[in-house]
C-alpha cells in the first residue's frame, strides 16, 4: 500500500517486542537449520552424492511452503507482492556466481549461512569456512571496480518473475512449482535408497499427508488468483500530515487519510509546472519526468530530460520503477493536458509505484507557464481533449527554449508544495541454508 513506510528501527522503538519476535525468529530458524543437519559438513555434501537428501528436502520444504502462504495472501488481498523485494536477475554473473559457489559447497561442504550454524556450534571447519568466506567478500570489494561494468550488465533483467517469463498466472506457477518439488522430493527418496542404502519403509508416513496439503494449498491459490489493479487501486491509502503555524504556540498537526480518488479530487497530486521546475534542482529528491505522451507528440516538444513511456506501454516498466530508482525518486506524469497522466497515475499507484504526481495542466500548461515570451509557438484553436494546444514550427523536441528553464531566470518561483516524499521499501538479502 502507499503508506509511508518507516524504518525497522522506528518500528522496534515504537514496539519493543518487536526484538523479542526477531530474537524468537531467529532462534527458531537456528534451531531448524542444526536439527536438520545443516551444521554438519558430511550430511551437507552428502546430497552430492544421493546417499543422504535432507538437506535439500528441507530446504525446498522451506521454500515451497513460504511460496505457497506467500500467493496465498497476495491473492487474499492481504499482502501486496509489490512491496516485497525481489532480487534483480543478472543471468550471465548469475551462471558464473552459481558455479563458484556450487564447487565451493561441494569441496568444502558449506554454503555461506550454514557454516555460520556450524560456526555457532563451535564447529573448527564451519569457523574456518565462514573466514574464508570473509576474506572472498574483501577481496570481491577491493577488485569489483575491474569487471562492475560486466557483471552488472550482462544479462540483466530487473526485477524479473517466473509467471512474466513465461506469460502465465502466478497460480498457475505456484502449482508447477509445487509439482516439481514433490517429484524432486520422491526422486530424492529413490537416490537416498539406491545409493544411500536407506530404508525408506521406516520414513513417517505423515509426510505424504504433508505434500497432499502442500499440492491442495497451491491448488487454492490458483483458484483464488490475484488482485485486479482496479481492486488494488481502490485498496490505496494515502497519510497526509498538514501542520499549521501559530503565534506563541506550538504547531498544529493534522493528519488526513485519503482514497486514492479522494487525492485525486481534492488535487492534492497535482503540481504546478514552477513546482515540477524546481524539483529538478532540489537536492532532497530526485525527479523522474515520465512523458506519457505518443511518440509522435513527445518529438515534437517534450521538457528536457523527460522519459517518453506512452501510456499503453507504461506497465512495462513498472517492475523497473518498483525496484531500481532510490528512495528519494518523485515521479512526475505529464500528458498534454491531464487525461493520460490521470490514467497514468492510477495503473503506479494501483502497482505501488511510491511518490507519483500529475503535471498541473500538463505539456500545455507548462508551455504557457514558460514559454508565453516564444514567438515561434503559435495556440491552435481547434485543440481537442489532450492535444496539443500549440503548433510547433518543427519537431525539435526538447530544443525549445522553454523546455530547459533557466534556474537564474526563474530563481524566485513561488507555488504551493504538494510534494511529500514517501519512504520507499528498502531491499532485503537473501541466501540459502
């Protein structure tokens, strides 16, 4: 949702128990990982050579089961999978990274988190595999700066999911995946009992119970499907805090929650072109001017530095807007007038898409805000609804005047700030083990 997102530690502070809910998390997943055997070095390499599966069958236990309960309340409307981070793909450092570390836990029988469960147990090899593992990311640092611009590039997708992948409902991939690892999990069993010699007859039966309930959840989480953008629109929260000066007394603040549509019409979205103007030059934040115009209008004039992402494009690049801009990104809509930006607006922020505004009056408006002085832009009278309401000597796109401001010229613009940056989700780790 578009709350304003605040820090963990703003989070602990204003609850305590929120340390003795990590403590307990922690403790637990600890506990899970050395019962399991991930703290021993034999049984980790062991699943390399079929004669003993636990380590993989948890650990795909573990991943299937959070998929499961993950889509479960996305599709419930509990949970908004925007907000969840996901870890760009970078296919081809990806390969090369996996194969490193694949040999590496094959030899040494560790992965990075589980020799830290060995470590924690006061186990010599986990210690001395965790140190090696420090020295690796030392000397990563100190010759990324050789080869940062391949392997931050080559192959990169972005923020990039299965069902975007292969152009399927996410239910649909949920119940694949499901599938998958339960004939990995009966192929597992048939290696441990030909190479590992184990008697599968004395294995719990409550397993199978266990996968009955695993594939039947994922089957109701394709049932149940996901949220429309409209339901997800309509879902939107915004906080506004509005604080009022008095004389010889404290401030008054007051804090407003809006619909979506109420923001809209109380055009609390809407900036001026003087405020749009100034925002390029406000070093608390940093604009993103997204032209949602056809191309055709965009080559004609467009405000330096603007994007063009015609609107029926514009879900294209909304995994890119969710996860790679900084927090401090403002994106500002502009249409010719404010039809296409409205429309716009909805689609980022029925995707919670953070700190998304609407250019007053849009292209027209900017051009009779800072280009009323330029003879060569003639008014066409017979402008309809979000065209536009110029003719244009040629197409010279941002090469008008008008289009890159002077900040001397125009050093004292007064507006109204509409703008409220909205903290941003940060990015979370990941690992295995």
């Amino acid at each position: 949702m578009n709350f304003p997102l605040p820090s963990l530690v703003a989070v602990s502070a204003a609850n305590p128990w929120t340390y003795v809910l990590f403590a307990v998390i922690g403790f637990a997943f600890g506990y899970t990982l050395e019962m399991s055997g991930f703290g021993d070095s034999r049984k980790l390499a062991a699943q390399f050579y079929f004669t003993e599966m636990t380590v993989l069958k948890v650990m795909f236990t573990a991943i299937t089961v959070a998929m499961v309960l993950l889509f479960g309340a996305v599709g419930l409307g509990v949970l908004d999978f925007s907000q969840v981070w996901v870890n760009p793909t970078y296919l081809a450092s990806g390969i090369i990274g996996g194969l490193i570390m694949g040999v590496g836990f094959i030899v040494g029988g560790f992965c990075p988190t589980t020799s830290l469960a060995s470590a924690s147990t006061g186990k010599i090899d986990g210690m001395l595999f965790m140190f090696g593992g420090f020295v690796g990311a030392f000397l990563f640092g100190e010759t990324e700066k050789y080869f940062d611009g391949w392997y931050t590039n080559a192959g990169y997708y972005g923020r990039l999911t299965l069902d975007q992948v292969f152009g399927i409902p996410v239910g649909a991939v949920v119940v694949i995946v499901i599938l998958m690892a339960l004939f990995m999990f009966w192929g597992g069993e048939q290696l441990e009992r030909i190479f590992g010699k184990k008697d599968l007859s004395k294995e719990p039966k409550l397993r199978i119970a266990g996968a009955a309930a695993l594939f039947a959840a994922a089957v109701a989480v394709l049932a149940i499907g996901n949220p429309t953008l409209e339901e997800k629109y309509n879902k939107v929260k915004f906080t506004r805090t509005e604080t009022i000066e008095q004389l010889n007394a404290d401030p008054i603040i007051n804090t407003y929650i809006y619909t979506a549509d109420e923001m809209l019409e109380n055009r609390l979205v809407f900036i001026t072109p003087a405020e749009a103007f100034k925002a390029k030059y406000n070093q608390s934040m940093n604009p993103v001017y997204l032209d949602v115009r056809s191309e055709a209008d965009y080559n004609l004039y467009h405000i330096e530095n603007a994007v063009n992402v015609p609107l029926d494009r514009l879900t294209e690049v909304i995994p890119v807007l969710l996860s790679e801009p900084p927090a401090n990104t403002v994106f500002i809509l502009m249409s010719n007038d404010e039809t296409a930006a409205v429309s716009a607006w909805k689609t980022l922020v029925g995707s919670s898409v953070p700190n998304v505004y609407i250019l007053e009056g849009g292209v027209n408006n900017w051009i009779a805000f800072f280009g009323k002085d330029d003879k060569t832009l003639q008014p066409a009278p017979n402008a309809g609804d979000d065209q536009l309401g110029y003719i244009f000597p040629a197409a010279l796109g941002s090469r008008y005047e008008s289009c890159d401001p002077s900040p001397i010229e125009y050093e004292k613009l007064e507006f109204e700030a509409k703008i409220k940056l909205q903290l941003k989700r940060d990015k979370s780790g990941g690992g295995c083990g």
